[in-house]
C-alpha cells in the first residue's frame, strides 16, 4: 500500500530478489497524455504522484550510463534504454492498465532478469559488404510486426557492426532499412533471418550469456508496398 493517497508504488528487483536501484518508472495517463515518473532507491522502492485515473499505463526503463533521469542506479544497461512493461505483457498495446480511481495503486512491482547482449556484423548478402546506418530492434516474442515499443534499439556503424541490449529466451530481432526509389523515400524491415518481418518470423534463442558474432546478412533492399 502506497503511504499516500492518489500514487502508484512498488518494487523493483532482481530475479534473485535484490533490490535495483536508479530504475526509471513511468506511468502514462492516456485521456489526458500525462506522463509522471520517479527512480527506484536504493531498497528498490518507488512512489509515483498521479492524479486520479482508471488507466495508467506503467513501464520500467533500465538505463544506459548516459541516462540522466536516475543518477545513483546499481543497474545500467550496456548500451541504449531497456524497457519492460509491468506485468511482463509485451508493450503499450498489450499492457495490463493500472488503476487509480479511488485510492492508491500499491504492488505494481517489477523482476528484472539479467541483461545480455547481443553483437555482430551486418552485411549486403550479394556483396558481402558492411551496411551502415540499420536499425537495430529487439522485441520480446512473440509480437505484432509494429509493435510499439522494442526492448531495445542501436544502429550499425560504418564497419556494420551492432551491439544491442536485452534478455534471454525467445526475442525478435529486427533490422529496419531505409531507401529511395526515384522521387519515392521508404522503409523495409526484415528478421534476424534476412526474410521480409512477419509474425511468423523465426525467433531467435538468446541464452543467457548473450550472443556475439551473430552475423547477419541482409538480400538486397525491397519497398515495403
């Protein structure tokens, strides 16, 4: 239970049951597109003055060591925000709505699993040459092809080389393109696999070390119709 009236409060941890402290909690308000926010201390604890609302939407961010919401965080991903939604549903458009109605919203606690990365090269297929400038997104799995919200987002560099951050077990990961065709500007985006996103794309088995070297080469670019 909340000590005060008209908030949301919880706990964050790890799988072991430490506390995680310098995690950024936000919740959002969708009828009046407000969002409140506070950092976990170091028990883990966190306390959100709302106003009172039957839907809130509420997200945990682990951040990177530039993230400047939480200065004093025993816990920083090692590259890019890693965002879980409360209740581990997969993002904005699946999440369990928290409610504020009459009182305060206690117990909305978070286990954040241990984080792992996965890195490697990203190449054309036909040429064999580095492809700077993808995208690179991890969703948990499964979800739609445009979902909201990824774990996680990096980009190639110059060499195509990629590191992304996230969780172990079943992922998707996704490489988004861009290119012109005469006056036209457009976006493609394609699995880990190199075939065209889809929901039955394969998934990708990350283990609990993470993934290095994982390579991947793209088929030539193709307009999203």
């Amino acid at each position: 239970v909340c000590d005060r009236p008209s908030a949301i409060c919880g706990r964050v941890t790890t799988t072991a049951g430490q506390p995680l402290a310098g995690v950024y909690v936000e919740a959002y308000q969708i009828s009046v597109d407000q969002k409140y926010g506070a950092c976990t201390d170091a028990s883990g604890s966190y306390l959100i003055s709302v106003e009172q609302y039957p839907r809130y939407r509420v997200k945990f961010v682990v951040e990177s060591a530039t993230g400047k919401r939480c200065t004093s965080a025993s816990i920083r991903s090692p590259v890019g925000d890693i965002t879980r939604w409360w209740q581990d549903t997969i993002d904005a458009s699946t999440v369990t709505f928290v409610s504020v109605s009459n009182a305060s919203a206690g117990g909305i606690d978070m286990v954040i699993p241990p984080i792992v990365t996965i890195a490697g090269r990203v190449t054309d297929k036909a040429t064999g040459s580095a492809i700077p400038g993808v995208g690179i997104a991890l969703w948990p799995r499964p979800s739609g092809i445009f979902s909201t919200t990824p774990y996680s987002q990096a980009q190639t560099d110059s060499g195509g080389a990629y590191i992304v951050a996230g969780f172990a077990g079943e992922q998707r990961l996704l490489f988004i393109r861009t290119g012109t065709s005469g006056s036209q500007n457009w976006t493609t985006i394609q699995d880990w696999s190199g075939a065209r996103c889809s929901k039955e794309a394969p998934a990708l088995l990350v283990p609990p070390a993470g993934l290095s070297n994982f390579n991947v080469a793209l088929p030539p670019l193709f307009a999203v119709s």
